[in-house]
C-alpha cells in the first residue's frame, strides 16, 4: 500500500490499523515520520500489551510506551538461569501497567517493593500477582517480605491479589502485626496457595473483609473464622479439602459461587456446607472416593437445589453416578449449565439411559449440557454423536446445546470420523438455528 495513502488517513482509522502491529512493528514504524512518532506511542495501542521478561522490546516498552497491559518480571537472583541480568528498570520506569506478575526470589524482595512502589506511585498495578521461590543455592528460606508487605498496602485500588509460595516457611510471621500495618480495603479477589499456615492470609482477609468478593484457596489448613468475616463474598474455591468444618461458612449473605477442585477428598464439614448452603448458583465438586455419590446427593438435598444454575461433576468414577444425576435431575428445576467430566470408561447403556433422562419435565431450563468422554474400548465416541440417542435428546430438547469434547478414536474405524466430525467435535450442537444468546459455535446439528 502506498504510505501516502495509508498517513491520508485521519488518526482514529490510521490507530486501527497500527493496532494490528505486534511491538517490535510499532517501534520501527514510530521512526518513519514524526505523526508515526507520536501515533505509535498511542495509550489505546499499549493498554492491551502482555510482554515477559524474555521478549526483546520488554524494556524499551517499559522506556516509551505510556501504559501496558501485563508485566512479567523475574527477582529471582543469578542462580536462575533465565534472570541472569535484573537491570532494575521495572523501578525506573514511567510506563504504568496494569496487571504486574513478579517472581521472587527471598533475595530479591526489596527489587520488587521498588518495583510495585513506583507503580504504585504512577496509578498502575491493578492485579499482582507474586511467586515466591526460595533460594536456588539450598540457603534456608528466610523471607523479608515485610517491605515488599508494606509496598502492596500503599497500593491504591488495588482489585486483584495472587500469591503463591513455593516455600513451607511462613511469608510473614505473626509478630509482625505489632508494627501497625494497617491496609486500604479494596481487594475484590485473592488468590492464596501455600503448603503450610501463613498469618499474611489471615491479615488479607481481616484487611479485606468488608471489599472482597472471589477467594480462591489452597492450603492444608482453611482460616474458617476468618473467612467468616467476608460478608460480601459471592465466589469461594478450594484446592484442598483438610477436614476443616467448612459448614461455619453457610451464613456467608452473598455467597452464590463454590468450587472444590480435584485434590479435594469432602470431610463432613464440606458435605456439611454443601447440605445446608441456602443461595448456591454455581457448584462444581469432584466425585471420588470413597463416595463419588456424597457430593451430589448432599446438593440435591440442600436448599439452594431450587436455585441452582450451574453444576460441574469432575471425575465420575462410576457408571453409577450417571445414574443419580438422572434421578437427581428433578431436583434443580433452575438448572441451565450441566458439564461432566467422565475420566474413566463407562457403559455405553449407562450413557444411553442418562441421555433419555435429559427431557423439559426434568430440567425445564436446561440449555446447556458438556460431557468431556472417555470411551469404552471398541466405542466410537463420534459415531455416538450421530446415533438415534443423541437425535433423539436434541429432538425431545429444542433449545438444548449438547458440548461433547469427544477424544479420537483408536479402536474403531467410523466413517463420521474421516471427514465430518474432524473439524466439528468440539462444537456445540443444537436442533435449532444459532440465534441470540447462543454460544459462538453453535452448530445446526439436525
């Protein structure tokens, strides 16, 4: 294209098409004219930027550029083979960003609280998220995190927090509450994993009560008394299940949202709260052992079963769960998001019997169902997709989305295979026309 045609263009249309250039593009441009100089260096053309500590126009952005989406930078001191120059130019610069990930090193913890100090200073970091790595040398982990503590309090507007340890020493220890810290409560989400009791989570939440809304988790032990204090909280995740008696936690007012992840094994206390929490939209639980059933079977009982939207079953061990999420189906009325994961071989007929379960009499609004299948030996998940049961289900269930993530055949020889679903086993099928409020890819199936 001719450049004289391409800087005829006013500066809105030219910066739509500037936005098409990765980085390094932009800087060769900007030394073309002086109108390039000033377009390229454009806020609206940065504020999307990721860049990593690895990429080439990293610190020349950090130089130039008014405003970055995300900085990843490594403290992690020379023992690390990928962070061998720490030029502390993150400190220095006048570029504000907006999401700042930080690996630390507990040697390097005064780099990154200049680093988030300077930020902080220009209105940037609002989400932080820090990694902490012990020392690559074998020292024993003392962290000296209490600068680089005080550093995240000065943080105005701070929205979201993630923090995890690679350590079994504690981040702060308790002590350190008699200096008087005292935070700007603002933090809408935190994100905390570490393998041993750290008092700097507690301070968060106690900090944070009154503003925090998502909290994810992944400790041995769950701060249930503090926990107890986030009366806006809408969305509470675990990793791990320790045997706390999570069942304290079902008078949270507002809490709509909980997740249990994969390493979760449910004690009485989680049953407990999933018995007995009364305003549950969202629910995802693994089943396993020693009782795949318990989770479902104590939501189905619970009062939020009349309320409840979405429900993810994580790991269905048995053919037998398919079952008693048949029968369990009556049970939440609101459904309109169910997603299974089937990790292990079912029974083709098992499968089949669930499927002729799904009707509007026993979800009347279910508009969504995702299966993610592992198949028998000698079962082809894609012929399945075009046998009578699956054209049936759509038939009976007009506004019904079936996602099935369906694995490739190695047993069988299908003809669907070849050619039809190659492109299409991931879409989402439907018996109607993809029309508002549809996903994307939705796709007409008969």
């Amino acid at each position: 294209m001719d450049q004289s045609l391409l800087l005829a263009l006013p500066d809105d249309a030219l910066l739509a098409v500037l936005a098409f250039l990765p980085p390094r593009e932009l800087f060769k441009c900007r030394v073309l004219c002086r109108r390039l100089r000033d377009l390229c260096l454009h806020a609206d053309l940065w504020r999307r930027v990721r860049l990593p500590t690895c990429d080439p126009t990293l610190r020349a952005a950090l130089r130039l550029a008014p405003c970055l989406r995300e900085v990843l930078w490594y403290y992690l001191g020379a023992t690390a083979p990928w962070a061998e120059d720490e030029d502390p130019e993150l400190s220095r610069s006048a570029c504000v960003v907006a999401r700042l990930k930080l690996y630390v090193n507990n040697m390097n913890e005064l780099r990154a609280s200049a680093a988030v100090l300077k930020q902080s200073s220009l209105g940037g970091v609002k989400e932080l998220v820090l990694t902490f790595f012990p020392n690559y040398c074998g020292a024993a982990t003392r962290w000296k995190t209490f600068q680089l503590v005080s550093a995240i309090n000065q943080v105005n507007h701070l929205y979201s927090l993630q923090i995890k340890i690679f350590s079994k020493d504690a981040l702060l220890e308790p002590w350190f509450a008699v200096v008087g810290m005292v935070g700007v409560s603002s933090l809408k989400k935190l994100s905390y994993a570490s393998p041993s009791y750290d008092f700097y989570l507690e301070y968060l939440l106690k900090t944070h009560a009154a503003t925090l809304e998502d909290v994810h988790l992944d400790l041995t032990h769950i701060p249930v008394s503090s926990l107890k204090l986030l009366l806006n909280l809408r969305t509470l995740s675990f990793e791990t299940d320790s045997g706390d008696d999570l069942s304290e936690l079902e008078n949270l007012p507002n809490l709509s949202s909980l997740k249990f992840g994969l390493n979760c094994t449910f004690s009485t206390g989680g049953l407990k709260l999933l018995r007995r929490a009364p305003r549950l939209r969202s629910v995802s639980v693994p089943c396993a052992d020693p009782d795949p059933t318990a989770p479902l079977l104590a939501l189905a009982a619970s009062p939020s079963a009349l309320i409840l939207e979405t429900l993810h079953l994580d790991g269905l061990p048995s053919s037998s769960l398919l079952g008693h999420m048949a029968a369990a189906l009556p049970q939440f009325p609101a459904l309109r998001t169910l997603s299974m994961v089937i990790s292990f071989q079912y029974k083709e007929v098992d499968l089949a019997d669930f499927v002729r379960a799904v009707s509007p009499t026993t979800a009347p609004r279910l508009t969504m169902l995702a299966l993610q299948l592992t198949p028998p030996e000698g079962v082809c998940p894609q012929a399945w997709i075009h046998g009578p049961s699956i054209r049936d289900l759509l038939q009976r269930n007009p506004s019904l989305h079936l996602r099935a993530l369906l694995l490739p055949c190695y047993y069988v020889n299908c003809s669907w295979c070849l050619w039809d679903l190659r492109e299409t086993r991931q879409a989402v099928l439907g018996a109607h026309a993809r029309q508002a409020g549809c996903p994307p890819d939705c796709y007409r199936w008969l």
